[in-house]
C-alpha cells in the first residue's frame, strides 16, 4: 500500500514542479520534486533491506523527505501566485502518518 501511494505521490509532485517550473518559480519546484519523489525511492529502497534496523533507517529517511516535502508545500501555500497544492498536502499528511505506523510497528515487532 505504502509502494503504491508513495509512487502516485511521486507522480503528482512532478506534475506539480512541472506546473512551477513552467510559472518560472524554479527553485521550489527542484526542491519539492527532490524530497516528493525520494520519499517512494526510499519506501521502495526500505524493501530490500539487510536487516530490521536497515529497514527502519530506510523508512525514517523517507519520513524526513516527507517533512520537507511538506514544508516545500506549505511555502507554496502561503506564497502569493502558487498554483492550488492542498491535495498534495494531503496526501503528504496520510504517507507521512502510515510511514509513522510502519516505523513504530517495526520497533515493536519484526520486519
């Protein structure tokens, strides 16, 4: 599940960076394409972890590129002349809560 909305995710973002870009706001959309699509890079990395601390690490690293991509988000937001980005923030919101449950379940349990 977590594969799936981090790809589609990722899919979004670069539609939305391209969307910047075309807008001329080039240094926000390199930044949210970079951290919006490492979060599912790191996700699908998390699968072929070494061991149960390598995958925890793999999905804590997606979580920060979560966080960031957030904040890149929520500067477009607030930003005057940003396109719309709130189902973006959205869908941030939900990975970054189910990479939450992903990391803690993994503590408590095994991979």
């Amino acid at each position: 599940m977590i594969l799936k909305l981090s790809f589609e995710f990722a899919l979004e973002v670069i539609t939305y960076s391209e969307l910047l870009d075309s807008d001329k706001k080039y240094i926000l959309a390199r930044q949210l394409l970079k951290s919006g699509t490492s979060i599912g890079a790191n996700v699908k990395e998390a699968q072929n972890s070494e061991s149960k601390a390598d995958f925890i690490h793999k999905f804590k690293v997606a979580a920060k590129e979560a966080d960031e991509t957030e904040y890149w988000l929520q500067l477009c937001k607030f930003s005057k002349g940003y396109p719309n980005c709130e189902h973006l923030i959205k869908q941030v919101d939900a990975i970054n809560r189910i990479i939450t449950r992903i990391i803690t379940t993994s503590k408590k349990h095994g991979k």
